[in-house]
C-alpha cells in the first residue's frame, strides 16, 4: 500500500523550476527592449511633428500678409536655435525659408504672379545624423484688401 500512495504524489522538480524561470526571464528582457524601442521611436515622432509645426507655422505667417508692399519684400531667411520659437524638447531645431518669384513667363501653370515658398526645418536626432521636413506652399499675388474685387471679377467672368 505504500507503494501506490508514492506514485500518486507529484511535483515540480527543480529543473522544470529553473527552465520555468528562465522562459519568463527571456520574455520580460523581450518587452524591456520592445518598451525601449516603442520610447525612441516617440521621441523621434514627437520631434518630426513638432518640425512639421514649425514649418507649418512659418508658411501660414508668410500667406498672412497684410498689404500689398509686404508681399513684394518677402524674403528669405533663417531662425535658429537661439529663438525661443525654436526650442523643441531635446533637439535643436533651425528654420529656413526661400522665396522664389514666378510669373507666366516661366515655369507656371496658374496665371498671374505668384511667389513660392519653401520651408525647411532641420534637427539632430538621437545619432547625430540631421533629420529635415520640408513644405512648399505658392502664395499668390492678390492683394488680400482687393481680394473681393478679384472674387468679383471671377465670378462675373464665369
């Protein structure tokens, strides 16, 4: 009778404890590292967009010109770092814009004069390595006090 009673009693022994062990150890270094990577690819997120608002935001300044001697002296330039716009967490941000002058007589498909404009933002990442956004925006001629006769205009010819 002592005998059927030891073969009924089981456990764990203490190798099946230690591979137990070490299988949960693997899987918490694997989301460790998958945590890590998840904050750095945030980071470089949250540094994109913050690039793309600065952008963003320049271009809108540059569309919301308010008379016509404005819009003739646009020009291009630059802001670093050192403005208090620029601060953006962890990185250093730099702005540039260009202003182009078009006109029907050169590569244009819209009639009238118009000016494009292109908006850089650089920054250094995690590496070192310089990341950029860019965006390009056309801003038109029209002065915006005359913009309702130029709507006039356009409504009457149609």
């Amino acid at each position: 009778m002592k005998k059927i009673l030891h073969s009924k009693i089981s456990g764990f022994s203490l190798i099946e404890a230690l591979v137990a062990s070490v299988v949960v150890a693997v899987a918490m270094l694997g989301l460790a590292n998958l945590q890590g990577i998840t904050l750095i690819n945030s980071a470089d997120s949250r540094m994109k967009t913050h690039a793309l608002n600065l952008a963003q935001d320049k271009i809108e300044e540059l569309r919301g010109f308010a008379n016509q001697s404005i819009y003739t002296g646009m020009a291009s330039g630059t802001n670093v770092n050192t403005e208090s716009i620029m601060a953006g967490g962890s990185a250093n941000f730099t702005r540039t814009w260009t202003i182009t002058d078009c006109s029907v007589s050169g590569n244009c498909t819209a009639q009238g004069n118009y000016k494009q404009a292109n908006v850089t933002v650089t920054w250094p990442d995690r590496q070192g390595d310089t990341q950029t956004v860019q965006l390009t925006s056309y801003i038109a001629e029209a002065d915006p006090v005359k913009s309702g006769v130029v709507l006039l205009n356009s409504m009457v010819c149609c």
